[in-house]
C-alpha cells in the first residue's frame, strides 16, 4: 500500500555529491504521494543538479541564498525552518553532517538546520573511508544524541570506484523512513485524542441558522500536530471549509448537541483540546417549514442554552488525563479567562481576543496559556503572535511534554 503524505510539508535540503541526481526522484516520490516538497540547494549541492530542475520537480522555489532579499522579503530562513513538518537532508555530505554537528549557521542549510525544531532526517552520502572516519562518526553520534535521525548509508559500488557503505539510502527507504515519522512514532505515540474544531450551526427554520464566524484553522491544525506528534486523533469538526487532517478520524457535525454526542462516542481519551466555538444558544423551537417575513412586526426568538462541551469533558469517569479549553473574549479577557478555567473545570485554557472580529478567520493568532498550578494559582503565559499552524505545533509540544513528566 502507497504511504499517503497529504498534507504534509516537507523541507528537503540537498547537498553536494554525486548521489544529488537521486533528490530529484524523492522529490518526485513525495510529491507523488501528496506532500508539499520545498527545497534547499546548497553551492555544493548546485555543483551537481540546478536550481531549475529541483523547482520545475518540487513546484516550488529552490532555496539558494541565506541573505537572498527576495527570500528573506518573501518567507525568511526562520519560516522555511519552521512552515514543515519533517527535514530531509538527502544527501547528507560529510562537510554539512559536521556543521549541522558543531552549530555552525554559515549557509542557508546549516542556518535552517540550526533554527527548526521538526524533525531532521539525514540520508548520508559519502565515500566509504570519510563514512569510516573518526570524526564524521562522532559528528553522527552527536546529532543522534540531539535527536536527529539516520537512514543508510547503503553499502555497494561507488561513483568513485570504491566498494564499501556510503551510498545514498534507496528513495523508497528514505520514503519509508519519512512516513515512520509522519505516521506518528513520537512523543504522544500510544496515546489517545480528542479535539474539536470549528463552529456549530442551530437551526431556526430548514434554510436559517444561529452560527458563528469560526473557520477551524486552529482546531484542525491542532488535530493534524498531535497527529504528528504519535496520538491517535479523532477531530470533531463543525461546518467549516478546512480540509479534512492528514491521519485523523474525522467526525463531521453541525450542532451543539451532535458535537457533544460525538465527542463522547470517542471517549475515553487521554487528552482532550475543545477548539470549537461552540455556539451558547439554540432556538427554543425550530420551525419545519422557512419562516415568513408577513409583515414589519420584530419577530422574537427564544433560545435556550447549548450543552457545555468543555464542561461536561472535564467531568465524569471518563474525563481525558489533561482537557484544554480555548476561550474567544472580547472585554475582560484575562479575568473572564480565569473565571472560565476555574468553572469549566479544565486543566488549560488558551486564550485569544476576538475584539472587532479578529481571530476568525485568520491565519495569526495571538494567546495566553492560562494553567492550573500545583498550589492552586493560575500561571498566565503570553505567547507572541504566530501562525495558527505554529500555535498548534507549540502547544503539541507542551502536551508531549505534560505527558512525559507524568508518572
């Protein structure tokens, strides 16, 4: 079976070497399998394939020049490093192996290498005896103790005319390496989760609504990183336009109550994010037939209150180890934050101001982590603003963190 990377954004950086023709296929393989490829060519690598072939291949820039102004102007090295969910350096040569190992940032690669904090795959390419060698082992071990990863070298016939191991990983084992890491072999491997996203729709008549502006980019980001991080995510989304997240359940609702009922189907859980805007008022009555404008008269509407989503997680035999909240305010924010903390009975709280319509819709987003502590104070966090993507990566990071300081 084809490993599917829809959705997934892949940063490859391709380094100086003979085997550099081969990056031209794994660019084609991942591209293939749905993957967002956006590369990086070293001088060396340049000496070997040219930037037009890695951009006609990739259907993106190729990414040459640390002080480029256009790049800079555009993306930056900081966001290149950062918008991926994965880094492949294939292939890895024995010069970019040592600077990435000693913390250099003297070219576009070893800077990016240095400023991402996604994973790094390195697919080693080299004669056999600079493979052998003393100090590129010790570089390998080094990064290994970082945390990067390694797949090959291969052993075999080299362009050199050597025989012995340092030929470039095959494109489908570099392939297959890269999916143990998008299907999940992370920190939160083995645990279960539970988010919702989006907003709800109340029905008044068959045609009108009660609803609000939530697009759903942060739940469903927040979905697709805990994904990537090894939890098993079923994404409870209301009526949104977001694409459905790569390795993620998703169950598909329009109200209140049928988020709710959906949210306790996958039950029981070890993490919970309510992302949802979830709507607070329904109509009292919902007419079968589309309401008549019959004359100028206000027409009233009596709503009631929604099932507390948030609430009723926390709660309960089957409450999640850890149940995160967000909360959109528009006046009191931090105060109205912590009230929500304490009622709700949850363990976070994530908060945004969504004054004049902000937030909705959005690709920024600015918060503050609002926590529980072990004396019962509340800690407030303010993070700076970021991609909504970046915020669902940061806070799958603290999540994995919770979880690895547990017992």
């Amino acid at each position: 079976m084809t490993t599917s990377f829809s959705g997934t954004r892949v940063l490859l950086v391709i380094s100086g070497g003979i085997a550099a023709y081969k990056a031209l296929d794994l660019i084609r393989r991942l591209r293939e399998r749905g993957a967002d490829v956006r590369c990086i060519l070293t001088s060396g690598g340049a000496q070997f394939v040219t930037p037009l072939s890695v951009s006609a291949l990739s259907g993106n820039k190729a990414h040459t020049d640390l002080f480029s102004l256009t790049d800079e102007a555009e993306m930056g090295h900081i966001r290149l490093a950062r918008d991926c969910d994965l880094v492949i350096i294939a292939p890895a040569s024995a010069n970019l192996i040592s600077r990435a190992a000693q913390g250099r940032a003297d070219d576009l690669a070893s800077t990016v290498l240095l400023a991402t904090d996604k994973p790094l795959l390195f697919a080693p390419a080299m004669n056999p005896v600079m493979w052998q060698n003393t100090a590129v082992r010790d570089n390998v071990a080094l990064l290994k103790k970082r945390g990067a990863h390694f797949v090959g070298p291969a052993a075999g016939d080299m362009a050199c005319g050597e025989t012995g191991e340092g030929r470039l990983a095959e494109v489908a084992d570099i392939i297959a390496a890269a999916a143990r890491f998008l299907a999940g072999d992370g920190p939160l491997k083995g645990r279960k989760a539970l988010v919702t996203s989006g907003p709800t729709f109340e029905p008044i008549d068959p045609v009108r609504f009660i609803g609000n502006r939530s697009s759903g980019k942060q739940g469903h980001a927040i979905a697709h990183q805990l994904a990537l991080a090894g939890a098993d995510v079923t994404l409870v989304s209301g009526p949104v336009s977001e694409p459905d997240p790569p390795r993620v359940t998703t169950l598909h609702v329009e109200t209140a109550a049928e988020m709710l009922a959906a949210c306790q189907s996958a039950l029981p859980a070890d993490i919970a994010v309510c992302a949802a805007a979830v709507g607070d008022f329904r109509a009292e009555e919902i007419a079968n037939q589309k309401i008549k404008k019959t004359s100028d008269t206000p027409m009233t509407l009596h709503l009631v209150h929604n099932p507390d989503i948030l609430a009723t997680l926390s709660a309960g035999n089957s409450r999640p180890c850890l149940v995160v909240g967000f909360a959109a305010e528009t006046d009191g924010t931090l105060e109205n934050a912590k009230k929500k903390l304490v009622a709700k009975g949850c363990d976070w709280i994530l908060l945004n101001d969504v004054s004049g319509g902000k937030v909705f819709g959005a690709a920024r987003n600015r918060i503050t982590l609002l926590k529980k502590t072990a004396d019962g104070e509340i800690s407030a966090e303010d993070w700076p603003e970021l991609d909504k993507k970046d915020i669902a990566r940061d806070l799958a990071g603290l999540i994995g963190a919770h979880f690895a300081a547990r017992p």
